[in-house]
C-alpha cells in the first residue's frame, strides 16, 4: 500500500489512502444484473490490491444482493493477484435464496481473468436459544498501548496499536506466532456492511508477520524482496454489529507454519470483550523467484 504523494506510472497524481478512499474502493457499484464494480486506486506504489479488500468487495456486493439478509459467513480463495490500476468486477450467482439461508457464490474478476472466488452465507438473525462466546485475551487496552505507523500501512483516518510493539521488522526480535492489534477508525459508516467491510479488509494483515516472529533471522519486512509471501485463503464468520469507530481488537494466532505455508485463527472483540467476528487465515512463506511477468502473489 502506498503513503500519500505518490504518483502513478501515467503521472497522474496519487489518491491519499484513508478511511474515504477504502470505502469508495470497497462500496461496490451495480453494474447489471449479478454484477458489481469496484473503481479503480492511482497512484499505488505496489500495484497489488490487498486480498482482505477483494474479500471485502465481495462481502459489500452480497450485501446489496440480498439486502433483506446479513452476511454470516464469506470465504475466498487467491488465485491471481490484481492491480490497483483498473476497476475489479464481482459477479455473483444465487443457487439457493431461501427465507432463513441463502447461498451467494462469487467470482471477483479483473480484464476478464479471474483473481479469487469464493462462497457468502446470507442469513437471517433469530432469538438466542443458548449463547456463549470465546472469552478476550487478557490485554492492555488500547489507551496503554502506543501508536502503530509503518510507513506502508499507514491510512488516514484509520489507527492500529499493537499490544507489546510485537510487530517488528527486526528479524533479530522473536516472539510467539501471534499478534494482538487494537483497530479503529475516525467515522462511522452509513451503513452496517461498510463497518464489516473496513473490519475484514485489515484480517490477512497480520497472519505472515505473527508466523515469520519466532524464527530468528527473518521478518515481514523481507516480504517481496527475498521471500515471498501473500494470502491464498480466507474465511469470517460475522457473530454480531462492529462499530469500527470504536476501538475492536484483532486477537490473531499461528497455529501451523511448514511447507511453504502458514494458518493462523484471528477473533474481532469490542473494547467491552464482546466477540463480534472470527476468521482464518491461510498464506504462502517461500523463497523468492522473480518473474518479470507477473507480481509476487496477494496480500
């Protein structure tokens, strides 16, 4: 992701990366029947649209799709990049609409090739019967934690605190495989599913730094340059509303790094403890091989 003031290759000037400009990317457009549209973002220094933003995409078209229903659930799968210089299409099909489910299969498409697809539970909401919930882990809140702002992630209008300063480009530092990140953003979107949508696109952040940190000798700042890295697979389940004005904490975990791989589980609390979404994250680690043809693979 870029910071402000950069230029893309036409020279036209770069748009700054903040809160507005994430929801004009991810606040899809109809474009006929099925069909969505995302625009696209000048100016990117890495032209690799983020795959929490494609997922992002699809969860917003789905929502307007069936706008009597929530999303409960969405999954995708990577398969090529795509580029921040042109607009991204999401096609959906609708194999079951049904009063209490409803099934949303999704192709997300950019020159007509396809980057992922995936597969959206649609619901309606019901009385508790039982409830109960994951507890929080036992961190500072994020008043006691400082400020997060790597250059390559920085987004106007948008704050992280990582608990510990665990995020660290240092590859001496080592800790355990997890990362917990205190999140949230200056306003309050008009709508249900763009505080979804803000939510999921930061989820396939933090699974390839957490696993790179107990192996001395390597970090996430690596990434791209001698190792390759992205996101090939992620699942969220939406358990109840964020407020993503509100401070929300990713509580995110390696649980297997091995074979070119990494998995980790990652939960959504409120400030208050409330578990408001989980999800997994599946990556790729490997050894870096250039090809002058086509970008290192999504992240």
């Amino acid at each position: 992701m870029g910071s402000d003031g950069e230029r893309a290759a036409a020279g036209e000037p770069a748009r700054p990366w903040d809160q507005d400009e994430l929801l004009r990317l991810m606040d899809v457009r109809p474009a006929g029947p099925g069909r969505y549209t995302a625009p696209p973002h000048e100016g990117a220094e890495r032209n690799v649209v983020e795959a929490g933003q494609l997922l992002a995409d699809a969860v917003v078209a789905a929502s307007k799709e069936i706008p009597e229903q929530r999303v409960t659930s969405a999954s995708m799968v990577f398969s090529r990049a795509a580029g921040h210089d042109k607009d991204i299409s999401v096609d959906l099909d609708v194999p079951h609409r049904g009063r209490t489910y409803s099934t949303v299969q999704a192709r997300v498409t950019q020159e007509d090739k396809l980057r992922c697809a995936g597969l959206i539970l649609m619901g309606t909401d019901a009385d508790d019967l039982v409830a109960s919930t994951a507890p929080m882990p036992d961190v500072p809140p994020p008043g006691d934690v400082r400020p997060f702002e790597p250059a390559g992630m920085r987004v106007g209008g948008r704050e992280f605190r990582v608990v510990d300063d665990a995020y660290d480009w240092d590859p001496r530092h080592v800790g355990p495989p997890e990362l917990m990140v205190w999140t949230r953003f200056a306003e309050a979107p008009r709508a249900h599913y763009l505080h979804n949508a803000l939510m999921t696109h930061s989820i396939t952040h933090w699974t390839i730094a957490a696993a790179l940190r107990p192996h001395a000798g390597y970090s996430e700042a690596m990434a791209h340059k001698t190792i390759s890295t992205g996101i090939s697979k992620a699942t969220i389940a939406y358990h109840d509303d964020v407020d993503v004005s509100q401070w929300f904490l990713y509580a995110n975990q390696v649980v297997y790094t091995g074979r070119g791989t990494t998995q980790s589980e990652g939960r959504v609390y409120d400030e208050a403890g409330r578990l408001v979404a989980s999800y997994a994250v599946h990556g790729m680690i490997r050894p870096l091989v250039r090809r002058p043809s086509a970008p290192d693979m999504v992240l």
